[in-house]
C-alpha cells in the first residue's frame, strides 16, 4: 500500500512539474532580463509546492479511509452464493448437457 501511495504521490508530483514549466515562454522572452526569468520560475515553484502539499493531504486522506474501511467487516450480501436457485429454462437455447449439476444462465437484451 505504501510503494503504490508513493508512486502515485511522485507521480502526480512529476505531473504537474512537467505541465507547469513552458520551456519556450523563458526561451522567447528576448526583453526580459534573467532575474525576470528567476523571479518567474521560483513564483512557478512555489505554486508546485502548493498544490504538491494538497496532493499529499488528499492522498493521506484517502490513505486513512482504506486503513479505516479495512477494519471493518464488509455487510454480507444476501444475493451471493451459498444457495441454489431452481429456474425454469423451458424451450430456452441450451448449450452443453441440459442435466449437468451446475447450470448458468444468461439472460441477455438486444436493445
């Protein structure tokens, strides 16, 4: 759970880095001086570091909710296994032995 909490989280990371950062916007800026360039690419770093901090939160928050879900015991479903339904196929298509001990059916709609 933690190697995929910490891929995800550098990905995500590496994500918004590389969607940030327009390499040309500081190539084709022939008027602005470097500490115009500088000022702009740390503005960009801070905002990464924002939204990295936010990523971490939720990504934490989801974290606690599986450890949560994790210990409580799941409802049982009513309508899963342990049981044997008696249906009536009738003149219905029959593929294989039509006295087998396990049959499944298929019903299907064509709109």
């Amino acid at each position: 759970m933690r190697t995929i909490t910490k891929n995800l989280s550098l990905s995500l990371v590496l994500l918004f880095f590389c969607s940030s950062i327009n390499a040309k916007s500081y190539l084709n800026d022939a008027e602005g001086s470097n500490t115009e360039i500088l000022s702009k690419i740390l503005k960009e770093i801070e905002e990464l570091k924002k939204s990295q901090d936010k990523t971490q939160k939720a990504i934490a928050d989801l974290s606690n909710e599986v450890k949560a879900l994790k210990g409580k015991n799941a409802a049982p479903n009513p309508n899963a296994g342990g049981g044997v339904k008696d249906v009536a196929i009738g003149n219905s298509m029959v593929l294989g032995n039509p006295k087998a001990p396990i049959t499944i059916i298929k019903w299907t709609d064509f709109q």
